[in-house]
C-alpha cells in the first residue's frame, strides 16, 4: 500500500482507519500545545531560578531513596539523571517535534511511547503547575496510543487495524471523563446545579 492510500472498502467497516487517522491528529495538536507551554513556561516557573524549582523538589522526594533507580520507580522521569534548565528545554523542543511529526500524519509504537514518557517526565517535575486532571487525562489518553499505532510502520494509514482492547479502553477513559466531569460539578458548588456557573467560570478556571 502506497504511502496516502486508505484501505480498500471492504476494510474501512471494522479497521477504524479514519478513527484512528483523526485521533491521532488531534492527539499531536494537543501534544504539541502542550509541549510549547513547558518549553515557554517551564523555565519560569520549575528552573533552577523558577518559582518553585524543580531541582528542590526532586532532591527532596530522593531524599527517601536509596537510588535514583528506586526513586525513577517511585515517580518516573528521566529528570533523576539530568535536571537543568537546558535539559528541560530539549526535552520540552523535542516534545514539540515529535508533535509535529505526528500532526502531519507519522506515527508508530515507539514515537508515541517517546512523547508519552517526556511529557511524563515533565508532570512528574510540574508540582503544583501540573496538578490538573487534564494533565493526568492527556498521559492516560496518551499511553494508550502507544497501542493505538504498528510498532514500527508509521504511515498514516497502516495496514495493521488497531487492537479492539485498545478501542474499547478509550470507549472507556472517554465515559470516565464524561462522568467524572459531570459529579464533580454537581458535588461542588451550588451554582452548577442553579445553572448560573458559566457567568463567570471561564474567567476564573486555571
């Protein structure tokens, strides 16, 4: 199959090709915002002159290990073997590459596994920064498409239909979501369930 052709109709029904092309898509544009706020903003805020460093924060968590080994178990990043500001740069531009790649239509196992463990790296540093959900969320979305994609083909519509595990599994995140996005607004303030919330919730939500 040549590099733009979609699979054959008879194939289209049960492969979820096009699912899978526009997920995949719009995961990249989200990776790729969210890449370019760490690589404008990191610094600023987790540096070593940031206002809650993160090299402050990691020495204190390694404080109870006896490795950096044990410590990367406890709260994987690759920031245990080198934290600076210029390494959360790179990893935050690489991050904003691989994005990029992946929006214009590559992507494999292993690209997706790089983007998922770099943007780890850098919740796991973020502190109070990286505290949201949708931080959890985008991981969690993001582990999956590991499995989403062929190991190695990165065309964009590869042969190989995704698992049906991994398709119900995001069935499954995407209700988590739904629901979990709806209780926490009926079990909070009074004012979701009085329907006046909106007047003035997008000026003031982080």
């Amino acid at each position: 199959m040549s590099f733009a052709e979609k699979p054959s109709r008879r194939r289209t029904r049960s492969s979820y090709w096009l699912t899978r092309f526009l997920f995949l898509r719009l995961l990249g544009l989200v990776y790729l915002f969210a890449f370019l706020v760490a690589a404008d903003q990191a610094i600023p805020l987790i540096g070593e002159n940031g206002l809650t460093p993160a090299k402050a924060y990691l020495g204190r968590i390694g404080g109870s290990f006896s490795s950096d080994w044990e410590a990367f178990l406890a709260l994987p990043t690759l920031f245990w073997w080198t934290l600076s500001d210029t390494s959360i740069l790179m990893v935050a531009w690489t991050g904003v590459a691989l994005s990029f790649l992946l929006l214009i239509g590559f992507a494999n196992s292993i690209m997706m596994a790089i983007l998922w463990f770099l943007y780890m790296s850098i919740v796991h540093i973020g502190q109070v920064w990286y505290g949201y959900g949708w931080e959890i969320q985008l991981l969690e979305t993001g582990f999956l498409a590991i499995f989403l994609c062929p190991l190695i083909d990165c065309r964009p519509f590869p042969r190989r239909p995704p698992p049906s595990p991994v398709i119900w599994l995001l069935r499954w995140l995407t209700f988590r979501i739904m629901l979990g996005a709806g209780l926490i607004k009926i079990r909070g303030d009074s004012c979701w369930r009085d329907l006046t919330c909106l007047v003035y919730h997008y000026e003031t939500q982080p």
